[in-house]
C-alpha cells in the first residue's frame, strides 16, 4: 500500500536512531575506565574484646574440682560430687566406679581400658606373638584374622594361667600380658592363712590331654 511521505519519512528517521543507538553504546561502555585505590593499614595489635561469661573461652576446665587419674588411691576416690540443686547432672557428675574412671581418664587424654584395635599389621607366631594388656584373670580376644578382616570374629580366651593361644583359623598367636594387681582381693583365702583352700579347680578341656610340644604350634 502506499504511504504518504511524512510517515515514511518518520519510519525511516525511527529506525535510523535505533540502529545508531545500538552502534554508539558499546563505544560508551569501553570508554569507560576502571580505577583502583590503596589503602594503608598500620598493622597494630588489637586488644581483644571481653569474652562473656558464658563463653567457651572463658569457661573453666573440665577438670576443675573434680580429681585427677594420679589421685585416685582407693574406691572412694570414685564417688561423685553430684550436681547441684535443680540442675540436671552430667556423667561426671554423676558416674561411680569404673565408668567414673574412664570418664576421668577421657578428660586427661587415657584410654583407661585401651580401646584400641588388636595389631593386625603382621601375623602373631609362637616365637613373637601379639601381646594382649588385660588387667585381670581372663581376657577374650577377638581375631578377624592378618590382614584385618581375612575372616569372622573368632573369639580367644586368654587366662594367667594359659596366657598364650592360636586362632584355629589363621594361626595367629596372642599373648595375655597381666597388669593387674598382684593379689585378688576378692580371694577366698585373702592371704590371711585361715580358709586358704584357694579357688575352685578349673574344669579340664581338651588342652590339659595335649603334649606340651603340641600347645603352640
């Protein structure tokens, strides 16, 4: 259709600004330059702020009135302090016996039943057997075998009087190391010389019918 000369005049100047538009604005955007500034800073040392009082900075230590591993000589040692009225004791305040020495134990860092894995880098022999800390008469040991996890959990049992054994499945030997007290305090005799028939005898199993060649091998 044809159009009158004022509208395409019109039309041809609207496009034109358009087109001239989109050219010049990408020269004003690179035009643009891009400044950076220093600032100096004396490097002072500041005063650190006041920490709350319920901070945990500014707490006291976990050990504070409660008694360390080297003070521990008798049960009574064990007893707890308890907490205080209309509170809601903790562990350590509240744990007796062993459960009161192993806590105390955590808090300075001692494993105070050694907790740790058996040695699984190397096979126990007869010669060098893997040695086993037990603090009292009997002590079970339970092998997965060399290396670690070879078979299911087989457990040893390991008394003073036979303190070392082999796994049946992979060979491995352990050794019981006792480093318990001397003396059994809850003995029938204890050690007064009246009624010192001593302990009941242990039942016989298949090992008190073997030579003694054939125990460790």
């Amino acid at each position: 259709p044809l159009r009158s000369a004022p509208i395409a005049l019109a039309m041809f100047l609207q496009r034109s600004a358009v087109a001239a538009v989109r050219r010049v604005a990408p020269r004003v955007l690179a035009q643009r330059t891009f400044t950076t500034s220093f600032v100096h800073r004396d490097a002072k040392p500041e005063t650190p702020a006041p920490k709350d009082a319920a901070h945990s900075a500014s707490s006291p230590s976990v050990l504070a009135g409660f008694k360390k591993l080297e003070d521990i000589k008798t049960d009574e040692d064990l007893l707890p302090p308890g907490a205080q009225p209309g509170t809601v004791p903790t562990d350590a305040e509240q744990a007796t016996g062993l459960e009161r020495l192993e806590i105390l134990g955590k808090m300075q860092g001692v494993d105070i039943f050694d907790m740790r894995p058996l040695d699984a880098s190397r096979l126990g022999t007869p010669e060098d057997p893997i040695v086993v800390n037990s603090a009292g008469n009997e002590q079970y040991v339970g092998c997965t075998g060399y290396p670690a996890d070879s078979h299911g959990v087989l457990w040893i049992t390991l008394t003073r009087e036979e303190p070392q054994a082999r796994c049946m499945e992979c060979g491995s030997t352990y050794k019981m190391h006792y480093v318990g007290p001397a003396e059994d305090a809850h003995a029938h005799d204890h050690g007064h010389g009246h009624d010192s028939h001593g302990p009941p005898p242990k039942p016989k199993d298949m090992a008190d019918f073997l030579k003694p060649e054939y125990l460790h091998l």
